[in-house]
C-alpha cells in the first residue's frame, strides 16, 4: 500500500501528522490470543519523542482499501530506535496481519492525534478500566505512574474471571489490586461493577484519577458516569474507547 491511505491519510496530513515505515524484527504468542510483535520504528521516536500511553496508526490493506487501527507502544527505546506492539487478537484484518508477521515484513504508520497530559496534582490513587486491547496503554500508565497505588478493573473474555490468564500486565500486587471482570452482556457487566465499586473509593482518595480505556460503547458510559454522576472534574478524568464491539 503507498502512502496515500485514501481520505483519512489525506485528512491526517493537514492536521501535521507524520508517516513512518516500520521493519519487524520478530514474534512471539503470549498467549494463544495475545501475540507481541517487535519492530525497528523507522526514525520515529527520534523525531516524535516519546509520552507514557503513546500509540501510532497502522495501515492495513483491507480488500484494496486502506484500513488504520491505532497501537500503544510497548517498550519503546529512542536511542536503539526500536519497541514493540501488542495485539489482542480476533476476527479482523489487523489480527490477521499479527499472527502471520515476520521478521522483514514492513508496515506503514501514522502519528497524529497522541499525547498524554500528567495530572497535577499527582494522584493519590488511580483508578483504571481496562480490557486486553488497552493493556499494552494500562501498562504505560503504570510504568508512568510508578509508585502510585492503583484499583483495575479488568476486562476479560470469560474463560478466567479469576485472573488474567497470562496476559502480561506489569502490575505490582502489593501497589495493585486487579478486580478481573468476565465480559457480560456486550459490556454491561463491567459498567455495573464499576458503578458499584467505584463511589466508595473515591470518597476516600483527595485526589483520585480515573482512567478509562475499553470498547467504546463503555468508555462513553462510564465516562459520562464518573463526570456527571460523580462530579469528578474533567482533568480527573481521561477516556477514550479501543474498539467498537461489533
């Protein structure tokens, strides 16, 4: 695919963004549905700099037409100009290009549209909801905000609710407390238990950050929840939906 990547390459382009060619370097299966694929970043962090939560755009050939989804990067290194993504995978063209990646493959990206904001004040707890296909984003929040207690919520597909099966989440136990979820009701599970868990919480905290990163349809209502419901401030608060559940 060139770099024209139709309408939305072209959108992208006015408002600055930068294209890339990523190499991949290697592979491996976490776990049978979770794949972590390594890659030189083609100049890119020289020239963007990096900020925890920073992901790009990936264009895929989707029949002929271009077809972008957006990654966190996982370990991302400046000086050796290097990081990895993280693909929960499923039905979907980008999936497909995950599982069968090797070492030489390229692939085109995007950067525009990133960035992360620190709260200030520091918090003194967060609070995070969280799914496989922002893990790799929840894993950089973490990492930033090192040495800060935090509650996740974490989605899961229901085969583990009583764990994460073997996802790699760089959580701490004794700074950490994981509260796995099975996936109900195309969501609606995970809005519940968060709604009744999290009021008590935070009326406990002075100055609580909740961060929200799950498919979109329970990104938007627990956002509107925690700003409107709760009262929580909007540099509180930081939202924004993964995926679309199909």
């Amino acid at each position: 695919m060139g770099q024209g990547h139709g309408w939305e390459g072209a959108v992208l382009r006015l408002l600055g963004a930068k294209n890339f060619t990523f190499t991949v370097t290697g592979a491996e299966d976490v776990t049978p549905r979770y794949r972590r694929v390594r890659l030189t970043d083609g100049g890119m962090l020289a020239a963007t700099g990096v900020h925890p939560t920073m992901w790009v755009r990936l264009w895929f050939d989707n029949a002929g037409r271009p077809h972008q989804r957006a990654y966190t990067l996982v370990d991302p290194d400046p000086a050796a100009g290097t990081f990895s993504l993280e693909f929960a995978l499923h039905e979907g063209r980008a999936s497909d290009w995950a599982r069968t990646a090797k070492p030489g493959d390229t692939i085109e990206a995007t950067v525009q549209g990133t960035g992360f904001t620190a709260p200030r004040p520091a918090p003194s707890h967060v609070f995070a909801v969280a799914d496989p296909a922002s893990l790799p984003a929840l894993n950089s929040l973490l990492d930033a905000m090192d040495g800060t207690p935090a509650t996740i919520w974490f989605e899961t597909d229901g085969s583990s609710p009583a764990g994460l099966g073997g996802l790699p989440a760089r959580t701490v136990p004794s700074l950490h407390e994981v509260r796995a979820v099975p996936r109900l009701d195309g969501g609606a599970g995970l809005v519940a238990r968060v709604k009744d868990d999290l009021p008590g919480l935070l009326a406990e905290q002075p100055e609580p950050y909740v961060w929200i990163a799950c498919d979109t349809a329970t990104t938007r209502s627990l956002s509107a929840y925690v700003r409107k419901e709760l009262a929580l401030p909007k540099q509180r608060v930081n939202a924004l939906g993964y995926w679309r559940a199909a």
